[in-house]
C-alpha cells in the first residue's frame, strides 16, 4: 500500500515534504502505528512518538488522512474506505497548529502551558481530614467522563481557535481538565477558578464547533464540559 | 506564572458579557424578522399608507430601534471575534496590532454610522 508521510527536518530541510512509501502489510488490517514501525524499518530517518501502543499515554498523536488520533488504535479499515486495500494512500502529517521539531513530532509546549494554566490539581482550604476526603457515590459519578483525557492533544489540534489562538484560548482540552477539578466536590477553589476564565478568550473562544468531539480517541465531550462552566459562569455573574 | 487575557476592545472587555449580548442580540433579531414576515404574509395587498402607519407607530419605531441596536452589538462582537482570529500575528507579524486596530476601528465607526443613520431614519418623523 501507497504511505505518504509529512517529512521535515529544520537543521536540513528548507521546507517540509510529503515522502512516499510503499509498504506491503499483506492485506493485514494494520493498526497506523504498525505501518508505521514498518516504515521505520525501511528509513531509519522518519521521526515519530509512540509509547505504549495500547491507546493508553497518548504518544502518537497525529493526522491521519486528514483527521487527528492515535496512530495506534486507528485501523487502516477505519482510516477510509479503500485505504487498507491500498486503492487511497495513507496520509500521514503531524498534529496541526503546533511547531514540528522533526517529521510527525511536535512542539506540545503550547499545548502544556495552557494546561498548566487550568491549574489541574485538586484545591482545599478546609482543614485535611485524618484519614481521606470522602465522596458519596452520586459526586464521584460527575467525574466520569472527564478524568479520562490522556492529553494526547488530538482535541485541541483540531480547534480552529486553538489554531488561531493557541496562548490566549485554553483549548478544548484544557478546558474539559478546568471542568474536571470544578465538578469535583472535595475541590473548593471554583471561584478562583471561574475568575479566570470570564476573559473573551480563555473560554469564550469555544463555538461549539465539536471539532474535538468527533476526534477525541477515548470518547470524551469537552464540548459538553466547556458548556457546563459556560453555566456557572453564567450562575456567578447574573 | 500565569497572566491573565485581557482585552479592551471587545465589546464588554468579558467574554460572558459579549456571549450574552450575542445571544440576546440574536434573539431580538430572530423575533423582529419573524415579526415582520407574518406582518407581511398577513398583508398580502400592501400600500404605502398602510405600511407608513405600520412601521411609524410607536411600538414599531421601538422594535426598530432595539433592531438596530441588536445588529450593531451583535456585528462587534461577531467581526471582533474574526479579526482576533484572523489578524494576528500569524498572519501579519509584527504589524498585526496596527492592522487589527485599524479594521476594528473602521468597523466600529461604520456601525456608529449605521446606528445614528438608523435612529434619524426612525425617529425623523419625515
């Protein structure tokens, strides 16, 4: 089958290039990582994170014939019709909107400044309890959906504002990890927290386009999340 | 350390109060054209008396007028959002603040514009 892959080195390159490969998978429904470790195989060269393989640390992020996940639980079959038969190439690039270091590596500097912003850990001025802060079974259930992101940045890659915007709007990302400590019941700082997100851009840059939902590898809705805080903001400041 | 997004040229200098007044805005606009469309489907032989009296009566003159307001609040905050998207410094470097500056200002006084036109056109009284 045809692989066409983004190549791009700053020490060497003046521009980046689409190489093209031909790779036999022997009819395999491959997994994108596994035509991947083939190439590698045949070109030392090419640039790429992977880690656990299994969907679980968000390494290989990247765009895959136009659409952002994780190379390693993306099948050629799910890919696009045609491509595991190797009648359409397989189009690899890395993810948008963020600086290449090297092929389908990115700068996820970005990405993690606005994370930090969010300040994503969990807040309490009460004094420690002596053993744990308990929670009932109905607190816990809220978190559900949100404490799943693995921070693959396939999200926020694909948010036009987070293109345009990248220091000013959190992305979708950021902002499902912001819901995620404010729906949480032994969290106390939701004022601080909201505070810093009633600016034009922090939040508000979200139109609801659900670009982030339609890519989100593990299944989440930061489109939902980023509309819950839209309603406690809209509670605190009316 | 992180600083906070500022900004003073959005309408409300606060991203909750733009998002109301687009969705307030809108809303008004929606049940003015709906308004208008049934007036206009229910008054299949229209003559200029008729629609004179229609348009110059006081509570039309109103609805008008928060019309007027709602497109003008609703463009800014619209245009705002797409000159910060798109004329920024990814595009124009180090000249993007005088370029983005100079469309919002042009914008912002060609509403000005419209508003008062709007305001005469309804309340003249010609």
């Amino acid at each position: 089958m045809k692989v066409s892959i983004y190549r791009y080195n700053p020490d060497t390159d003046r521009e980046p290039t689409m190489k093209e490969y031909d790779v036999d998978t022997q009819g395999k429904d491959l997994m994108v990582l596994d035509v991947l470790n083939l190439v590698k195989e045949m070109d030392p060269s090419l640039g790429f994170r992977r880690s656990c393989r299994e969907g679980v640390c968000g390494s290989d992020g990247m765009n895959i014939n136009g659409k952002n996940g994780l190379a390693c639980i993306t099948s050629l079959s799910s890919v696009a019709p045609g491509v595991k038969e190797g009648k359409k190439a397989l189009v690899l690039r890395p993810l948008p909107g963020l600086p290449v270091v090297r092929d389908l590596v990115v700068d996820m500097t970005m990405f993690y400044n606005q994370y930090e912003k969010v300040q994503p850990y969990l807040q309490n001025s009460t004094p420690a309890p002596a053993i744990e802060r308990l929670q009932s079974p109905e607190e816990r259930a809220k978190l559900d959906g949100l404490y799943e992101c693995i921070l693959c940045a396939c999200c926020s890659t694909s948010c036009p504002s987070f293109w345009w915007n990248p220091d000013k709007f959190l992305g979708p990302a950021a902002l499902l990890q912001g819901y995620r400590f404010l729906a949480d019941s032994r969290d106390n700082a939701t004022e601080e927290r909201l505070a810093r997100l009633d600016d034009p851009f922090s939040l508000f840059r979200c139109h609801g386009i659900m670009n982030c939902v339609s890519v989100c590898p593990k299944g989440l809705n930061p489109t939902r999340a980023i509309g819950h805080i839209r309603s406690m903001l809209l509670e605190r400041g009316i | 350390m992180v600083t906070r997004v500022t900004s003073v040229t959005s309408l409300g200098r606060n991203g909750l109060y733009d998002w109301l007044i687009q969705r307030v805005s809108a809303v008004v606009i929606g049940v003015y054209f709906i308004g208008m469309l049934a007036y206009l489907i229910a008054q299949p032989n229209l003559d200029y008396g008729t629609w004179k009296a229609f348009i110059g009566s006081v509570p039309m003159q109103i609805a008008t007028t928060l019309l007027v307001l709602s497109v003008a609040a609703h463009t800014w905050v619209g245009l705002w959002g797409v000159t910060t998207d798109y004329l920024t410094s990814l595009t124009f470097g180090k000249s993007a603040t005088g370029v983005r500056l100079v469309v919002q200002m042009v914008i912002a006084l060609l509403l000005l514009v419209y508003v008062l036109w709007g305001l005469v056109t309804i309340w003249g009284g010609a």
